[in-house]
C-alpha cells in the first residue's frame, strides 16, 4: 500500500513568508518547510495499480492555471484544536480544480473523504492537552492579516507520505500541467 495525496507545492517565495509565520507559533514545531503544500485530496492507503489508475485519471483533467495567495490563519479542532494553518484567499478555479481531483479518485474507485474541502498550508499539528490556549488565540489573532506573495498554479502533483519517527517524507510521483 502506499500512502498518497495529491497537492500543489507551494513556491519558494511563499514557503519563505509561511516559515517566518511559524516562527511565531506558540508551538514546539511546525511543519518542516519542504513538506508545506496545499492538498487537494488525500487518497490514504492505495494500492499500486488503483494509484496507477488514479494517475491516468489525474493526467487527463481539463483545467487551466491560475493564481493563487495565502490569506489569514485558522485552527481546526474547535476546543481542542489539532492543527493550526494558514488559509487561502477564495479561488473558484481552485475549488473546480479540487473537485475534477476529487472526482477522478473517486472515478477509479478511492474511496476520499466526503467533507467540505476547506483550502490551507497547514503550519503544526498541535497536542490538544499542551496547547496553549490562550498563547494560540492571540496568535491566531495578530496573523489573522497574513498574505503571501501571489503565485501562479500551473500544475498540481501526486504525492507519496512516507511516516516513521520524526517528520513525514513526501516525494513527489507524477506532476500534471495545468493549461
């Protein structure tokens, strides 16, 4: 099995502005900066040939590029927040994007997630016992006025997650052009 999703990288400008963001978490660690994306669907657990179909399923998606910035910060998690990200300004072509992609895995045959695609880097995953609260809002407060440099989207890639101890490593399988 192999553990896949399918992201746009974010360009070095951008991970540039979102490191300098986490600096300021009130956090241990945020996420590594080679490993910052924005995922579009993740697959999970797939085998060979279904991400082999999935592959041919994503190279024949009709999109065109576009442009894209960061926007704010967020957390997930409610009460007990699980992880903390930066959000990203409203894209309709994102979202048609997002959701061809979604359709294409779902086409042949993986079953993803049906809920509500909210697009974000994430920037830490977060330990609800040891957060804290009251450090995280004012954070989440003073970067609620966070942008990025925009960046052009011309293509979107599938990606392996490799977990074991320390940080996840991601290598990027096939890449697709966005016209």
């Amino acid at each position: 099995m192999i553990r896949a999703f399918v992201a746009i990288a974010l360009p070095d400008d951008v991970r540039a502005a979102v490191t300098v963001l986490q600096e300021e978490l009130p956090v241990p660690q945020g996420v590594v900066p080679e490993n910052l994306h924005l995922t579009l669907c993740f697959l999970g657990d797939v085998t060979g040939p279904s991400l082999e179909e999935a592959h041919h399923a994503f190279k024949a998606i009709d999109a065109t590029s576009f442009t894209l910035s960061l926007s704010g910060v967020g957390v997930f998690g409610g009460a007990k927040p699980r992880l903390v990200y930066a959000g990203v300004a409203e894209s309709l072509p994102l979202r048609r994007l997002q959701a061809k992609v979604e359709t294409a895995a779902r086409t042949v045959g993986i079953s993803v997630e049906r809920r509500r695609f909210v697009p974000h880097v994430t920037l830490a995953y977060l330990n609800p016992e040891k957060v804290d609260a009251v450090r995280m809002h004012d954070f989440v407060a003073q970067a609620l006025s966070f942008s990025s440099p925009s960046f052009s989207v011309d293509h979107f890639g599938l990606y392996e997650s490799r977990l074991g101890n320390g940080p996840a490593i991601y290598e990027e399988l096939a890449q697709y052009p966005l016209g």
